[in-house]
C-alpha cells in the first residue's frame, strides 16, 4: 500500500463548480501538505502548502489538513477553463528532502 | 526570470542503450531534485544533491541509474542499459533552501520523457 493515496479521476465539472481533490496517508511523521498543479507536458508547480493542521486559502484556493483522519483537501472555488490539470498532493516530514506524491487526480472543466 | 531546463525534451533509446539526461537548475539555487513519473502516477524521489555533494540516493531503482552534479549547478542523470520498465519522465526540481527543515519549495523542470523501445 502507498503511502499518499489519491483518486486519479477523471473529475469533470461545469465551469464555476466548487471542486473538491483530497488524498489520505498512512504516514503519521508528515507534517507539511503541498498541493501541486501540473498541465500536460509540464513540470509540477507548487500551488499552496499547510503546515500540520488547519486551513489556508489563496485567492479561489483553499487547502485543509485533518492529521486526526490523515485527510487533506483542496477545494477550488468558481472553477475555470484554465483550472483543467494534473493536481498533486505531496507530503514531506519536518526534517527530510523528500517529497511524497500522490498519484494525481486528472480535473476538466467545462466552459 | 528562468526556471529548471531539462533536455532532451525527449529521448527514445533502443533497450540496452546508455542515456544521458541533463538538468539546468535555476541559479543560484543549492539543492537539486531527481523524480520519475510513470504515465499516470505522482513522481517518485530518486535522489537529492546539496551542492555537488550527494546527500540522498535511497530513490534510485538499480545500479544501472547514476547522478552527477560535479560543479554544484548543471546535474546529469545517467541510466546504463536501458530496460523498458525505465521508461517514464524524468523530472528536475532545484530549490533554494539547504537543511531539512521547512517546506522546502522545489521548482520543476518540464521533464525528460524517456521511451525505451
């Protein structure tokens, strides 16, 4: 079993929808939550990050940690067109190199 | 400013072959990143570089997988005797921060994509 289990989807929504992505993990040590973003032929690139427990948003992004569950969530508000990607959940302990991804969830947005 | 170049973009080597994959991280930046990423999956750590000093290789899959970063900048990523099972992308992350702790942002190259035939 992996350590970061995430649905690879497809999710398809209509545009402005309320998206929810989440992951689970096994890994109680993690301690800081990424999510990344990736379009099609591109690198990764990081969208938000939380440290332990708790919430933060950014713009029409917000990003939960329950480490109770072992559950984190990103919620994407007034979804667009453009929002269509790969996202990423990755961990990483408090004191390590490495990260630990998810295997993805495929989002379309349709206009 | 730039970001992480990777090149190839692409390669398709014949299975036994030798591959080199070359990574440009942003400058200035200490740490450097190697992943692969089977179709469909998450990237997967192979190893890490502060500097030019090899600090982590536990991620690389066999013997045959070797990584370089002799001046501390550019990183080579070399795979001996290629297998079809080596056929992924490639990715290059460089990050400014040294240590361990924090989050330890990482900024990725767009990849090599390796077909082994």
């Amino acid at each position: 079993q992996k350590e970061v289990e995430q649905d690879p989807g497809p999710l398809s929504v209509p545009e402005g929808a309320i998206v929810s992505l989440n992951c689970t993990y096994s890994n109680s040590a993690f301690q800081y939550f990424m999510w990344y973003r990736q379009y099609s032929r591109k690198g990764p690139e990081l969208l938000m990050y939380t440290y332990s427990s708790g919430n933060k948003e950014d713009g029409r992004f917000t990003a939960q940690v329950d480490k109770s569950s072992k559950y984190i969530s990103l919620f994407i508000r007034d979804s667009q067109p453009s929002d269509s990607a790969t996202y990423l959940c990755a961990m990483k302990r408090e004191y390590g190199n490495k990260l630990v991804f998810g295997a993805g969830t495929i989002l379309r947005v349709k206009s | 400013g730039a970001g992480v170049s990777q090149s190839p973009r692409y390669k398709v080597a014949k299975r036994g072959q030798d591959v080199a994959l070359r990574c440009d991280p942003i400058s200035g930046h200490v740490s450097l990143f190697w992943y692969q990423q089977a179709l469909g999956q998450g990237p997967e750590f192979l190893t890490y570089f502060q500097n030019e000093a090899q600090l982590d290789k536990s991620g690389l899959p066999s013997d045959r997988f070797f990584a370089e970063r002799p001046e501390g900048s550019v990183s080579t990523l070399k795979i001996q005797r290629t297998q079809q099972e080596d056929s992924a992308v490639y990715l290059c992350a460089s990050s400014p921060y040294i240590g361990s702790g924090g989050p330890y942002e990482q900024y990725f190259g767009p990849g090599t994509r390796l077909t082994v035939t």
